[in-house]
C-alpha cells in the first residue's frame, strides 16, 4: 500500500517539475510532433516486443529505448540544424532548441517510467 502511493506520490511529483519546466516561457515552445515520435514510436515498439519475454523486460526495453532514441533524435536534430546553417545566429538558436527536444521527451517519459523499471529490476 506505501510503495502504490510512493509510487502515485513520484508520478504527480514528476508532472509537476515538468510541468514547471514547461511553464517558464511560452508552452508551445516545448511542443514539436516529429520530436515526440522520434521518442514515442521506438520505445512503444521496444515495450511491445519486450511484453511478449516478460513485464520486465517490456518496461527495460522502453526505459532504455526513451534514453536512446532521445539521444539519437537530439543528434539528428542538430546535424540537420548545423547542415543548413547559413550563418544567422537566429536560426541557429532556433534549430538547436528544436533539436534538443527530443532529449526533453526522452528523460521526461523515462522519469515517469522509472519507479516501474527500478521496481522491476530489484524484483530479478
């Protein structure tokens, strides 16, 4: 009963930074799809091909998966950003912050899966 409500008590906690995080400047700032499905679309499939192993290994594969495919979304995006860079400091500024959402949503997720991976992993 302690860990359910430990557990609900991390996942609001969670929402809250985050939701704080996002709140500092304008919200739509935060919001890009092809960065969220950079993150969303491999961790859903790491999660579903993990679920047929185990519960385990569906929540390790996705928790992994987040991390990664974060990563990899902030490095593409900062490839395509310095590879049509014409030397304007604005687009710039504003092709970087785009390229490091996919690293937001990443750890964001993550965050909110890691009570479940921590809780699994002490259960091997």
């Amino acid at each position: 009963m302690i860990s359910k409500l430990i557990k609900i008590l991390y996942v609001v906690g969670t929402f809250l930074i985050i939701n704080e995080i996002a709140s500092l400047g304008d919200v739509l700032q935060f919001i890009d799809l092809s960065s969220f499905l950079i993150v969303a679309i491999p961790s859903l499939l790491a999660f579903v091909v993990g679920w047929f192993e185990s519960k385990t290994t569906a929540i390790h594969c996705a928790f992994y998966s987040l991390i990664f495919s974060g990563i990899l979304g902030g490095i593409i995006g900062l490839i395509r950003t310095f590879s049509d860079a014409t030397g304007d400091s604005v687009i710039l500024q504003a092709g970087m912050s785009v390229s490091l959402l996919p690293i937001f949503y990443g750890l964001s997720i993550a965050l909110l899966i890691l009570p479940f991976y921590l809780m699994s992993k002490s259960a091997k």
